[in-house]
C-alpha cells in the first residue's frame, strides 16, 4: 500500500468506536539507527470540547487497515 493511499483513510479507535482523525498529515516516527517505523504522530480532530492536538500511535496499535478506515487500539502504546 502506498503512503498516499493510507493518507486518506480515516484513523478509527476500536476501544470507544470515535474517529481520531486520518493520516493526511501524520509524520512518521522513525528509529535512526535501524530505520525500523515506531509509530506515528497526526493532528488530532476534536480531542475535548473545541480543541485541537496531537496523537501519538506506536506502530504496533494499528489492528486493521480496511478501505476505508484504520482500526487502531491506543492501550497498545
């Protein structure tokens, strides 16, 4: 799968069903010694009431990639 097509794809929790945002703008959280992906960090949609933030995922917390949607699992940080 090619990055510009994850992009698109909505980020889903599986935990409480909410949407978290999508991958449009995630930056890729490297290792720099082996180059091996830890996760990602993406501007978070609505994480309280009117505000905005960042959201950490490792790498591991991603459970589905469907075609429409990313199912993630956060408590695997």
């Amino acid at each position: 799968m090619r990055w510009s097509e994850l992009a698109r794809k909505e980020i889903v929790d599986i935990t409480t069903g909410r949407r978290l945002g999508t991958f449009r703008s995630a930056e890729i959280l490297l290792d720099e010694t082996t180059g091996k992906i830890l996760g990602l960090e993406f501007s978070q949609r609505n994480p309280g009431v009117g505000e905005r933030g960042n959201l950490r995922l490792s790498w591991n917390a991603i459970r589905k990639v469907g075609p429409d949607t990313v199912l993630v699992d956060p408590s695997l940080q």
